[in-house]
C-alpha cells in the first residue's frame, strides 16, 4: 500500500473517533507528528499523557499556525459543531491543507460549509467512518478501531482529486477499505443502517427502564439482548446531534420499519405462517450476506479492492471421484420459474454460487418466500405469473449474465418499474441483444450507454408475441424472449441459427406449462400457468470441464465426475474432447427431471490438434477457456472459428486466453472469430510465469489447469469471481490433486 504523504495531522476534537485516527496514523508511520485541539485542557493533558497526539491546545487557531502545505486537518466534533469550526478555519487556515471531518450526516456538513464559505471548498473531503464504540472519550482511542472497517467519502463535483487522494491513503494507511458515494445517498443509507437501528436500541432500553414490570429483563437478559441494545450506550449528545442533523431521512426510515412492524404483528397476530416465513427468510438473508447487501444497495467500488491469486505449482495429476456443484444455469432457472409457479417447488443440488444466489435474492427482493439454500436444498413458495411484487429498490446481479438478461424478458410483462444493475464487469456487457426484441414485443427498456447496463424496464406495457429469429446463437437471448412471451398476448417463437442449450423449454415443460419444440423453433402461448414441481439440479458440465481437461492432459490421470448433466444442447465439451482422442465413457446413463445425466469417466491418453466443428461451437461455449487448455498440450494445430461470442462474455476470453497462453510459452494467435492453437506433446507445455485472469472466473480456473504440465509456478491474478460459478474450486482442485494455492 502507498504511503499518506501527510505531513502534520491536526485533529480537532481528540475524543475516540479522531483519537483512534491519530494514534492508527502515527502506528503506521503514516505523519510526521500529531497535534490536538479540545475544549477542556484536562483532555489535552490526557490525550498527550496517553501519547495519542504529540501536542496539544485548546486553541484552535493557535493550533493552525503550526500547519503548512500538506498537512491534514480531521474534524471529530459532534455534527452540529462543526459549523463554528469551519468559522475558525475560514480565515485561519494556511493555503496547500487539506480538511476532512468524520461526521455521519454529511448533508448537514455540505450545508454548513455552505454556510461559511459559501460553497464546499475543494479542500474540503467530506468523509465518515463505518467504525465506533460504546465507550467514548480519548481514553477510549486504539489504533485498531478502523482496522477492516469501511470508510465512506462523499467528495462533491469540486472536491479536488488531489485532496481526494491524500484523505482516502491517510485512511487506508489507518487499515480501513475506502468507498465513495454522494453526499444524499450517504445519509438515507445511513439513516435506515446505521441511525435507524440506534433509535430503535434507545427507544427498546428506555421503554423498559421505565416499565416496573419489567425489572428482571436486564438481570436475565441473553447474548443476544445484550448485543442488540449495546449501542444505545453511545454518547447520547452525539446522537441528538445526529437525529437533528438527519432528520428528514431518519424520519422516513422510522415511518417504513414502523409500518413493516405492523404487518409483522399482523401476520403473528393472524397466525399467518408464509408472512411470518418471509420476514425471516429475507432477513436472514439480508444478515447473512449483510456486507455484500450494503456493496449492493449504496456503495460504489471500493478504492482499495479485496483480491484472490492463485499460485498453481506444476505437476500432480488428477484421479478419484469427485461431484462438482450444481449447473448454474439450471439453478437460475429453478429460482425464476419456480418463484412464479403456483404451490411449493423443492430443488436438489442448487448451486450455492453467487451468480445464482443473485438470482434468489432478486426474488426475495420481489417479495417470494424462498427458504435455504441449505446444502443444495431450496424451498420456493410460489407466488404465480401476477404475484411478483415492485423490489424496494434496484436489483443488484453482481456478475451475472444470465440473470440480467432472462430477467429483462420476465420482467417486461409486470406492473411494476425496476431497475437491473450490476458490478464492473456486468456493466461492459450487451444488453440490446435482449433489450431489441423486447422492445418489438411492447417492453419499454432502457438501457445504459452503448446498451449496456443499467437496464430500466418499466412496466404496465401491454406485450405482443413475435416470431423472433436470433441472429446470434444465445440461449440467454432465446430464454429472454420466451421468458417474456409467458406475459404477452398471442404466440411466441424463436429460431436460432445453430443449437443452444434448452433448459428453459424443458423446466417451463417440466413446470407443466405448453411449449412446442420443433427443431430450430420453440412457441408457447401467454396467458397459461405454471404448476410447481420438484427439480434436481445435476452437477454442471461447464464446471466439470476443468476436471475433464485436467484429467485428459495429465499421465496417469482417472477422474470420475458424478451426476453429470449431458443435455445434448451442452455437450460439445465432451464431442471435443474425444475427437481430440480424449478417452471419455458415459456410464449409469438416466433422466432426472427431464435432463439426461450420466457419471462420466476420463482417464488420461494423447492428444490431437483439430479443426473444431461449427455446429459444436454452441454446444461447448461456456468451455472453450478449458479446451485451449486441452489443445496446448495436443500434439499439432487447433483451429476454432465461429466463435464471436466468446469475445461478450465476463471477458474478451478469446483475447484473454491468447494473451495467457502466450505469457505461457504457447504460440496462440487470436482470430475474430477464433482461436489457431500450436500445441505440444512435450511433458512440460507451459513455462512458468503470471497471468491475468480479468476477474473472469473461467479464464482463472483453465489457467490452474495447466499448472499440470508446466515447467513452474504460475501464478493467475484476479480470481475473485470464481466464486460465482464455483465456490469449492480450489478444494476440489487440491482433493484431486493439484497444487494449488490461494493467495
């Protein structure tokens, strides 16, 4: 991490919040000394006595005479003194310091600088800390009460970057992640996160201090009791201040949970055992993934990003059987079609990724009681095709495609407007692609720029059936349209050029619901019903293919891959690969559900270069990142055209590929369709060496892979995300016997 170029921190109110500050900057060698200013001189002593600050004054201008050209002023008064600070500084302040403040309304500290100055100046970085105690005081101050905890600035549009920059490396220097987002934004958030529930701690001990009855509650109060209302032991000044400062928000976050509450009564009142189901389900949700929820809702990217590298060592082989997790796209499907199906769907072997698990939260946010996923095992209480409520606010996919797209079809039919967001790398994707035949059906769809996302789908548009012929083989595209053709009136078909897979028309079969399949062209009717069902997910083929490669290119190699999916639009992996030579058998062959699944055995035998056949092109799209793996250690040249649309996935793979394979040793020249791969039989294909995976989950997986026949280690940045697909890779990878680390 970069080093704070501060100079002289000046912290103005040394109590626990800007004693902490100074004492995790002068811990890190982050400034040159530390000077305090309080109101009492007894606080001064103390803080000087305690070494938090290095010298001390009651006398703020006094204090800044001593600070020149990059200092650093931090404000930790209370919100509503910080206007007669900024009075003091107005006229006192030495040109070339920066100022920034830890107040948590930011609104009230904008209108105060206004107030003085008559705009916020652009030394000015508004910022508050996502950190605090019971205790207060300078007493209180450690070096580690930011340490993990997030950090928000709420820079305006003249802020200076500079400034901007020096403020967030001082709090990144203090161990805390730093985010930016708008002054507004900030304070509704923090109104229902973080204010809301102090007025609820304050208000549930001081009404039962003042209930005789209740004497006891505090003597045998439980954990989690104690946990909840330990907050309303803050300083009590600092939350007035607060409560005025915020008021308009905090008021309109009060009057929700109150009404909320009530409808809690109600159903416990009524006996209502699906409302009181869905409550605690979306709240335990909400609980479990409660910082992926506050990414989602309110912050921007992070300036300093948490990241996963993996270190592959070469050698090892791969042998045993091994179950990989449930197919993703069947696990979204499961979700979408059994939230809108009437009665109670249980699925089996749903993947716990993030890619799917953004599916069931969209959901949960459309109001559908969905219980687990526990160990594969979900509940999905139906709410049938007109029983989706408006979301509370934008639904956030995270890095997921499919989601986004078969949602924009699902969604064009409701009464309701929402809007569909996602993280970096959803935000560079297509979305026209769905949004055009959308719009031909009657949806009204905004998309971002370029079509990409945000996708705004507003609802009440009454919807036509078409006959749409895809002009790019995408069963996301397909699903999308048939998906939106359950809300439209009349009939609805699609073509595609070359086979995708068919998950969608099989679940809607398997969903009872009519759907007429005749080669290239699937057609249902609006209007009918979904009846629910029981589903077993098989384990997924695009994941099982990194172990199918890896199997196939390692000596000695003997993989069992168990309950597989083989649905004949997905197995273009397994047609490669023998083609390839590859040595694979299908065995205990059967239907779950409507899909075949078979367990599929490889063991290792000599590879081929090929010519991959076009028609195969759709029926392994998701693959093709393993395959290169599989036609670098091939002996002679493979040759993949038809293949565009590897070039919109979570990243350019055919680019990112080329670029790693080549970082590798491997001659790889990319096409605009394609790929020509010069492969070796040698022992050791790949040199050692680092590779950027782009935060493409797949692209990391197939570069672990080749860690089997390579000369060194190699090492893969950005693997974070597979996650989405993946969750146990690196487990499963070690269990079968690569030598991989997470670093």
């Amino acid at each position: 991490m970069e080093k704070s170029h501060i100079g002289r921190l000046l912290v103005v109110g040394v109590g626990l919040i800007g004693g902490s500050f100074a004492l995790s900057l002068k811990a890190a060698g982050a400034c040159r000394e530390v000077i305090g200013v309080a109101l009492q001189e007894e606080v001064c002593e103390e803080a000087k006595k305690l070494g938090v600050v290095d010298r001390a004054y009651t006398s703020l201008p006094e204090a800044l005479d001593l600070l020149e050209e990059g200092d650093l002023v931090f404000i930790a008064v209370p919100t509503l003194a910080v206007e007669s600070v900024f009075a003091q500084l107005k006229d006192n302040l030495p040109e070339g310091v920066t100022v920034t403040d830890a107040a948590s309304v930011k609104g009230s500290v904008q209108r105060s600088a206004e107030k003085v100055w008559g705009r916020v100046p652009n030394f000015l970085v508004l910022g508050h800390p996502i950190a605090g105690s019971e205790k207060s005081g300078v007493s209180a101050a450690r070096d580690d009460l930011y340490r993990d905890h997030r950090v928000i600035l709420t820079p305006v549009p003249d802020t200076d970057v500079d400034r901007l920059r020096l403020v967030a490396q001082a709090w990144q220097a203090a161990g805390s992640e730093v985010l930016t987002m708008s002054v507004e934004e900030h304070d509704e958030v923090l109104a229902a996160t973080s204010h809301l529930p102090h007025v609820i701690a304050f208000s549930l001990v001081d009404t039962l201090a003042h209930d005789a009855e209740n004497e006891n509650i505090f003597r045998y109060a439980a954990g989690g009791f104690r946990d909840f209302t330990r907050i309303a032991s803050s300083d009590p000044v600092m939350w007035r201040d607060i409560m005025l400062a915020n008021r308009d928000a905090i008021l309109q976050a009060i009057d929700l949970y109150s009404l909320n509450l009530s409808s809690l009564r109600s159903a416990i009142a009524s006996g209502d055992s699906s409302a009181l189901m869905g409550v605690f389900t979306r709240a335990k949700a909400a609980r479990d993934h409660f910082t992926k929820m506050l990414a989602k809702q309110a912050y921007s990217e992070p300036m300093q990003a948490k990241e996963v590298t993996f270190i592959a060592q070469p050698g090892g082989t791969v042998s045993g059987k091994l179950r990989v997790p449930g197919d993703k796209s069947m696990s979204h499907r499961s979700i979408m079609l059994g939230s809108l199906a009437e009665g109670v769907t249980e699925v089996e072997g749903f993947l716990e990724g993030e890619d799917a698990l953004a599916t069931l939260q969209a959901f949960r946010d459309m109001g559908v009681v969905i219980e687990g996923p526990d160990k594969g095992r979900v509940t999905i209480h139906g709410v049938g095709l007109h029983g989706l409520q408006a979301p509370p606010g934008p639904l956030y996919l995270g890095n997921s495609g499919t989601s986004m797209r078969l949602l924009a079809g699902l969604l064009a039919g409701q009464g309701f407007d929402v809007t569909l967001t996602g993280d970096e790398s959803l935000s560079k994707r297509p979305m026209n692609r769905v949004a055009s035949p959308l719009r031909e059906m009657g949806a009204a769809i905004e998309t971002g720029p370029e079509g990409r996302p945000p996708l705004l789908i507003k609802g009440g548009k009454p919807l036509s059936g078409i006959n749409y012929r895809l002009p790019m083989a995408s069963a996301q595209v397909k699903s999308a349209v048939l998906l939106a053709g359950l809300y439209a009136e009349g009939e609805t078909s699609t073509e595609e050029p070359a086979p995708t897979r068919d998950h969608t028309e099989r679940m809607l079969q398997g969903f009872g619901y009519a759907v007429e399949r005749n080669g290239a062209c699937a057609t249902l009717r609006g209007s009918g019903r979904l009846k629910a069902c029981r589903i077993d997910v098989p384990a997924d083929i695009s994941s099982a293919a990194f172990f199918m490669v890896a199997a196939a290119i390692s000596p000695g190699a003997d993989v069992m891959l168990e309950h597989v999916g083989i649905n004949p639009t997905r197995d273009g992996v397994i047609n490669i690969l023998r083609a390839m030579g590859g040595d694979i058998e299908l065995l205990n062959k059967r239907t779950v559900g409507g899909e075949p699944v078979a367990d599929i055995r490889v063991r290792y035998a000599p590879l081929k270069g090929i010519a991959i056949p076009e028609d195969q092109v759709p029926l392994a799209i998701d693959e093709f990142p393993a395959l290169f793996i599989a036609a670098a250690c091939a002996q002679g040249q493979t040759v993949l055209t038809g293949a565009e649309e590897l070039r919109v996935k979570e990243s350019d793979r055919i680019q990112a590929m080329a670029n790693g394979l080549s970082a590798l040793g491997v001659s790889a020249e990319p096409t605009a369709d394609g790929i020509v791969i010069d492969g070796s039989p040698e022992d050791a294909v790949f040199s050692g060496g680092t590779v950027d995976s782009l935060g493409d989950h797949r692209i990391a997986m197939a570069f672990a892979v080749a860690s089997l026949r390579a000369k060194d280690t190699i090492r893969i940045l950005h693997c974070a995300n597979v996650a989405t697909s993946f969750p146990n890779f690196a487990e499963l990878a070690v269990g079968a016997g690569l030598k991989l680390q997470l670093a």
